[in-house]
C-alpha cells in the first residue's frame, strides 16, 4: 500500500533517534529524544492551496528538519510515517 500525499502535503520517514549522547552515555528508549529530522518519501503535486498557488520544494530522498510539534503520524505496514504541510519543514539537509 502506497501513501499519496494530496495538495502541498509530505509524508516523512523519522530518521533514528541518537541512542548514545556524544560523551557515550547510552539512553534508554524512553530518554532518547524525538527526532526532528526525517527523509522525505511521497510529496503531493502542490496547485492551489487556500487561494494560493504552491509549488513544492522538496523531492523523495531530500533530508529534511521539520517543526517539533508539526503533523499527524501515520503506521501503516509496521512502518510509522509522520504527514506534513510543506510549511512545516523548516529545511532540507544538504
């Protein structure tokens, strides 16, 4: 099953959470913090959005950081993806 992102909507992948801190403590589940960055999977076609035009910014495969609080998060197939407007990804990873 595919998901098909409509209007100026993406559907990301979370990317893992850092299971050890940079000084090598290792985190339980529980400690390890949310993520915020994710790798985008499908991308709607844009078009008109609430009277304006939208063109999306982001292709599958870009590496993005989105807003922390931002979308509704989707499993399907055992695989959780979060589906976002474009406007909350506040930037791609180069």
């Amino acid at each position: 099953m595919n998901l098909k992102p409509l209007n100026d909507r993406v559907v990301l992948k979370q990317l893992k959470a850092e299971e050890k801190t940079k000084s090598g403590i290792v985190l339980p589940g529980q400690a390890q913090e949310k993520p915020q960055e994710a790798e985008v999977v499908a991308v709607g076609p844009g078009g008109n959005v609430d009277g304006k035009e939208v063109t999306m910014q982001v292709v599958v495969g870009d590496k993005v950081i989105y807003s922390k609080y931002a979308g509704t998060e989707v499993k399907l197939d055992g695989v959780e993806y979060i589906i976002v407007k474009q406007n909350d990804i506040l930037a791609v990873l180069e």
